[in-house]
C-alpha cells in the first residue's frame, strides 16, 4: 500500500506536494519522494524514512515547476526497504517519463520476461512499478509519430497497460514537455481520487490516493478516477479523460476501508468515518447475538482506527465507551510495519493503558482487524495486567485467512492468525475470554450503506476469491516459498508462469 499525489498547477507546486505526502503518510512509511516538471525538466529529490526526514529546504528549493507528482512508499509482498526502490521512476525515451504507482502487479515477472526479450528495455530493480513504467513507456514509443506526441497516442498507450498488466495498480505519471497521465485498473482496486482548484480564472488539478490530501490543500474534490479509465492533463491545463479498457467492474479493496484509509477521506463516494460508523451498528448485533448475556462492563477502542466503529458499537449497545489505551503518535503504524520482530517490539511502545479504566472490569476491545495477532496478543495481556477481569476482542472486519496479493503485506497463509483456526481457537491463541468478527456480508453492506452504488468489493483476504481471475494455489504457493526465501513475494509467485513463458519463447526461437 501506498500514496501517490500528482498536480499541474499554475505555481510551483513543491509545497503542495509536499504537504500531500505528509497528509499520506500513514500510507507508506518506509521511503518519500517527489518528482517535479519545469519546461522540459525534470527535478527529482527521494530517500528512505518519512516525509519530514527525506526532504530538506534545500531540496525543495531544488523542486521546481507548476507540476509534478509525489509518492510515499510500503513495501509490499514481503520486500525489504531499499532507496533504489524508492518512487518516482524514470525512464529517458520517449521524451523522459516519470511515474508513481499504488499497488501490486500479478505478472511481474512475466512482464520482465517480455521486456527482455522483445521490448529491449531494461528493468534496474525488483519493483513492481519500474516494470510498469516501462511497459507505458515502451506502449507509449509505439505510438509516436515523428518526434510529437498526440492525446490519442497516450491513451493508446494506457489501453495497451491495460491489456498486458494485471492487478491493482493506480497511477500518476508526467511526460516530460507534455503533461500528467493518470489511470487505474480495470477493477478500481486501489483508490484514486480527482479534484481541482480555480487560481485566477485557471483550473488547477490534483490527483490523490484519498481525498483528505485534497482537502488539505485547497481542492474540491470532483470525482474518482474510473476503472479503466485514462486522465491526460497537460501543463497547459487541458482536461482529457477517456475509457481506455473493455470490461471494467468497480470492486475497490474492502480493507480501505477497515483499516488503510483516514476517516476523513472519501472514496469511490463512500465517506470512510460513516462506513465504520456502520460498521460498528453491524458489529454490535454480531456481539449481542455472540454474547447474549452482554457481561460487559466497558467498551475500548484499540487506537486509533477502530475508535469511531466502537464508539457505535457502544452506543449501539448501551454500554459505557472509554478509551483505555493511550497512543505514542510518534510510533508508525504496526501493521504496515515489514517484519513479525519490528511489529511487536512496537506495540508496548505505542499503546500504554490507563489501569483504573481496566480494574476489575469485564472490558470489551474493539480493533478494525486481527490479521496476524501480534498486536492483539499484546494488547489482552496489557489489559489483563492493568486489572481487568476479563477481556472480549471483536474485530470491525471479518477473519483475515488469505493471502492479499495486490499490495498489502499479508502474503502467506501461515502468518495469518485465523488460518485454520475458528474463534475459540483464535481466543486462546491471544489470550482473550472470546473473540467476536464481522460477518464479511455486514462488512459489504457497511459499506453499501453509505454509497449504494458500491456493489462488488475486492474481498479475497477475507474469502480467498481473487477477483483479477489469475491467482492460482500454485502462485500462492510459490509466494510462501519465497517469503521463506528471502524473496519479493510477487516475483516468486509467478516465477513458475514465467517460467513456462520462456519454454514457449525458446521453442520458438529454434
């Protein structure tokens, strides 16, 4: 998971990039940067680390122009941090491309096989989005004629991404004395929202993983970016969009809106804080039904996602809502934090109790998810420490016993907590007197609820169905084994398709 921000203005754009990333960053943790265009220039300055470490006031100095495009980085699949990963990418031809990509692509490696062999192009790294710049950039060559560049020629290139590329994937990209593209898979997976910003008669444009980087800035927000869809802005402000796929579906990630997304963003027209708003009205019928009895004396939230869904569940439930826990937020989010060890020496350091809201107290914890239980585990035997006499856990989403392979780092079965598993197994696995989930189909209607032209969702964490139709027991598989490796996840996982490719592609070449 990751944030990306695009913009072509008519002023330098450097701070309002800037203060998108910082908006974003509870997207990616682990590497920011920015890319901006001046005439036919472009200036680039990312690093490891946050936001506020990466960037300097010499280097924004150096970010000149009234457009460009910023990202900030989670590694996904498994991927250890590394600077040459760090986004944006650039390629040279045609004309100097830069591009930022959300997500995770399914046929990496078959892809890499492909621009070897018959692209000519070279991939430098193991990222996922190097190759899809490349894959637009060479889409793109294709379709130039003489040394101009049409509208029709990028959203030619785009249609061609979206035949060869699967996945979730949004992107912002610049064309060097052009403009800014952006697009989003053929199933609206990962989030990409569009607003804009009257300066003197002109109209300004940005383009944002969530709408809150937009509100943040002084931008309206217009619409979402369609599945499948191609968006061409260029310096001089000219709007184009277009249809650049044929069967598009909008099932955006479910898990947005449980745990990555602010509450005060809105995506694909849902507000996230009402969706769990609802979210905690479907859980607390889940916990009256679970537990009849209702031998609770307090509800808590677990900091800070899950506070609104609490607080109505407690409403819901006519029990007292209390915050126990007290959130160091100067500690990163646990979740999105690469490796087991990392995750739980931090969550003593993020979460302390305040004992006299836990002393002898039957309490009831409500977290947006338990994905591998580290946190969870943690936290019930705090609470137990600090005096309660028992300790129930409900979760806001559904038990998490699959793999997710389009960009969050949840790629094996056997760090899942509820892999083969039911709840009173999951209960005593984390010390907890019951453990209460969503129901997938509340979860879905949580969500319909606030936006009723949301129908599909991509759920396949939740019940291993994968909605891009190419993700078989045999990439999963192989996704385990190279975690176990050292692997990227999704380099592995289709490893043996590729594999195959290159047998085909030799026959053919004797």
């Amino acid at each position: 998971m990751c944030g990306i921000l695009g913009v072509v203005g008519q002023a330098p754009v450097n701070q309002l990039l800037y203060d998108g990333l910082q908006v974003l960053q509870h997207r990616g943790q682990d590497a920011a940067g920015i890319v901006t265009a001046s005439g036919k220039t472009f200036h680039m300055h990312k690093g490891s680390g946050m936001v506020r470490d990466v960037f300097r006031t010499r280097n924004m100095r150096s970010l000149q122009g009234n457009a460009g495009i910023a990202h900030v980085r989670y590694p996904t699949a498994g991927s250890a941090s590394c600077l040459a990963e760090a986004q944006p990418f650039y390629v040279n031809s045609p004309f100097g491309i830069v591009l930022a990509h959300n997500g995770n692509l399914t046929n990496t490696r078959e892809l890499k096989a492909d621009m070897f062999r018959h692209d000519l192009r070279h991939i430098n790294t193991n990222s996922d989005s190097e190759v899809l710049l490349n894959v637009f950039a060479h889409e793109l060559a294709q379709r130039v004629e003489g040394y101009e560049l049409s509208v029709d020629a990028v959203f030619g290139a785009i249609s061609a991404v979206h035949r060869r590329v699967r996945g979730a994937y949004a992107v912002v990209a610049m064309i060097s004395g052009y403009g800014l593209v952006a697009f989003r898979d053929t199933n609206g997976i990962r989030p990409l929202v569009i607003g804009s910003h009257d300066n003197q008669g002109k109209t300004e444009y940005m383009f944002a993983s969530e709408s809150v980087a937009l509100d943040c800035s002084g931008f309206s927000l217009l619409r979402d970016v369609q599945p499948g869809e191609g968006i061409f802005v260029s310096f001089d402000g000219e709007f184009h969009a277009r249809p650049c796929a044929e069967n598009t579906r909008h099932a955006p990630c479910l898990f947005e809106y449980v745990y990555f997304a602010r509450p005060d963003s809105v995506i694909d027209g849902a507000s996230v804080y009402q969706t769990r708003i609802v979210m905690g009205e479907k859980l607390a019928d889940k916990v009256r039904a679970t537990l009849p009895d209702l031998d609770i004396d307090v509800v808590m939230p677990i900091p800070d996602t899950s506070r609104p869904s609490a607080l109505q569940l407690a409403n819901h439930l006519g029990l007292p809502y209390r915050e126990g826990f007290i959130k160091n937020r100067y500690i990163g989010r646990t979740f999105i934090m690469p490796g087991q060890a990392v995750r739980k020496k931090s969550v003593r350091q993020k979460l302390n109790p305040v004992a006299c809201e836990f002393k002898g107290r039957n309490v009831l914890l409500v977290d947006d998810s338990i994905v591998r239980g580290t946190t969870s585990k943690e936290i019930v035997q705090m609470a137990r420490d600090a005096g309660a006499k028992k300790v129930y856990f409900a979760s806001a989403a559904p038990a998490v016993r699959f793999p997710n392979v389009y960009g969050i780092d949840m790629p094996t079965r056997a760090e899942l907590l509820a892999t083969g598993r039911d709840e009173a197994e999951i209960a005593r696995e984390i010390g907890a007197d019951a453990v209460i989930y969503q129901d997938l189909s509340a979860l879905r209607q949580a969500v319909s609820a606030v936006n009723p032209e949301l129908h599909a969702f991509e759920t396949s964490c939740f019940d291993g169905q994968y909605i891009t139709g190419d993700i078989t027991a045999a990439y999963l598989d192989a996704i385990e084994c190279a975690r176990l490796q050292g692997k990227t996840g999704e380099e592995a996982g289709s490893e043996q398709m590729l594999d195959l490719n290159l047998n085909v592609a030799e026959q053919n070449l004797i």
